[in-house]
C-alpha cells in the first residue's frame, strides 16, 4: 500500500495555519519569552511548600550533614525564580505603566524581597490552620499526617503564599500558584481573598472561594462549598467590586452549601447545613439548614413510601 501522505498537501496546511496567526486575534500571541513559564511557577508553589514544612520533602540533589545548608540554598533558589517570574509579569500586565529594563528589574527585586519578608508571618498562619486541622478532625492522627495527606493544607498554604503576591500586585503569578493547588487539590482558591487564622477545609474536593471573599477566624468548610459571586454578566464592569460573600469568625459550612454576593455576610458562630443555598445575609449565632426534606425508599416489590426529614429543633430556619 503506497504511502498516502503528500508532502505539498502538509506544507499547505501548515500554511494555511500560520496565515492565520496573522489574523490579529487576541489568542495570536507569538511570543514566548516575554511572560511568566507556569511550569516554573509551579514549581516556586512546591518549592514554597517545601519552605513552609522544611522536615516534610525529601531532597533527591543535595547530600548534607547540616540540613540548614540544604534550606539556604532552596531558599535563594526559589527567590532567584520568583524574581525573574515578576520580572516577566510586570511587563506581562503593564499593571504599573510603562518601566523600562531597569526599573522593572529593580520593582521585580523590591517586590520580591518584600514578599520573602512577609515569610515568616505567612509560616505563622500556617502554623494556626494546622492546629485547627488537627481540632477539627477526630481522623487526624498526627499533625505529621495532616501535613503529608490532606489537600486542604496544601491548598491553604499556597494560597497564603499566593495572597501575599497578590496584595503586592504581583499580575499572574499568584494566580498560576493558586491554579496549581487547584488541580492538586481539588480546591479552588483565588489568590484575592482574604483569609484569617485556623482555616480548615475538611475534604476539600469542590471548594471554590471567590476573588473578593473574606473569611475570618478559626472557619471551617467541608466539600463542596461555593463562597461566589450572585452574577458575572456585568463582566469587567465588576472587576474590583466586592461580588463575594464576607464569613465571620468561628463559623462553619457542611457540604454542598453556596453562598454567594458580594453583601452576603454570615454572622460569628454561624452554621451553615449541607445543601443550603444563601444569598442574604445571615445573623450571628444562626443555625441555617434547608426545611423538611423528604426521602424517598422503595423496597424489593417496589412498594413506595416516604418520610419526612426533620432537623433537630436547635436549627433556626432562615432560607
């Protein structure tokens, strides 16, 4: 059987390809250089990890007797990476002007020394979501265990090192760090929210936080919560708005509960029940859970009967 493959026929279609890049779509972008690699900042958020549980991650290229020298030179890596990842994105974005090489080379370094400054306030944090991990969870065995298996930490401290990015204007990068937590973990942080101390997310697979979220202290969720926006359609007209809700301190939502709007506020010591859907504001120490649902059983001859659920009488109905 002779070979089917014309060589003109490929060249045409290769033509026919690169003609269209010229088209002047906004998805033409021809350059690669000149943007932040997010293979690299990938591997800033793991290499960060590793900055914020130094016992925890193995190292494969270095053989010390001092682990502190393995640590210091983890440490200037990743700042030489971050570094040259803001370079790229203050160009990328144009979120500060025009810069020329040099003064973008000397914003990059200022915003990246102040950022591994912030370091130690942001381990400290860390610190307090992994107390409330432990607290929260009767599973956890260890704080060894919470560390090495539970995506909620993982998520949550890159997201705390994404924040700090973020409120320095950093474009980009902090939202390609808070990307790949997502798809390591199954939840969905952007970097924007602002998030307190002793954050637990038990579970955590379909947790998604919006941009302009802020949750206070000592707050758990469990999989599936929604912290949205009611509505996107008015598009960048929105952007800088507050279009997520506000959580008070020592509140927790159960699985499967949205809550969205930017003048949505949920009241300290609040409970959220699974499956609740909010989208008003709710006051301090209210139970909320969704009113009499009904179950359905069938039995081996098909007989059909029903119950209704009712809730114990401390839940205060407000949806």
């Amino acid at each position: 059987m002779s070979d089917p493959i014309k060589e003109e026929e490929i060249d045409q279609i290769v033509r026919l390809v690169l003609t269209d890049y010229e088209g002047g779509k906004s998805i033409d972008e021809e350059h690669i250089a000149n943007k932040p690699d997010k293979g690299i900042v990938r591997e800033i958020a793991r290499e960060l990890l590793k900055i914020a549980f130094p016992g925890y991650y193995k190292e494969n290229s270095y053989n010390v007797y001092n682990p502190k020298h393995c640590f210091a030179a983890k440490i200037e890596n990743v700042f030489f990476l971050l570094n040259e990842q803001i370079y790229l994105a203050l160009d990328f974005c144009k979120k500060r002007g025009i810069l020329n090489d040099a003064e973008r080379k000397a914003e990059a370094y200022r915003v990246c020394k102040a950022f591994f400054n912030a370091i130690p306030k942001v381990r400290a944090l860390i610190e307090t979501d992994l107390k409330a991990a432990y607290d929260g969870d009767p599973a956890a065995g260890c704080y060894d265990e919470i560390v090495l298996a539970y995506p909620g930490i993982t998520a949550i401290a890159i997201h705390r090192f994404a924040h700090e990015l973020y409120k320095l204007d950093v474009p980009v990068v902090p939202r390609l760090m808070s990307e790949y937590a997502h798809s390591e973990t199954g939840i969905d942080i952007h970097p924007g929210a602002t998030i307190g101390e002793r954050f637990f997310i038990d579970h955590g697979t379909g947790v998604v936080v919006g941009e302009t979220t802020v949750i206070g202290a000592n707050v758990k969720l469990y999989q599936g919560v929604t912290l949205g926006a009611l509505s996107t359609r008015g598009g960048q007209k929105l952007s800088g708005k507050k279009r997520h809700p506000t959580i008070g301190n020592n509140v927790t939502i159960y699985a499967g509960a949205s809550i969205l709007g930017g003048s949505t506020v949920v009241g300290e010591n609040a409970t959220i029940g699974g499956n609740a859907f909010i989208t008003r504001s709710i006051g301090p120490n209210t139970k909320v859970s969704i009113k009499n649902q009904e179950l359905e059983y069938r039995t081996s001859d098909n007989k059909r009967a029903t119950e209704e659920v009712l809730p114990g009488d401390e839940w205060f109905y407000v949806i």
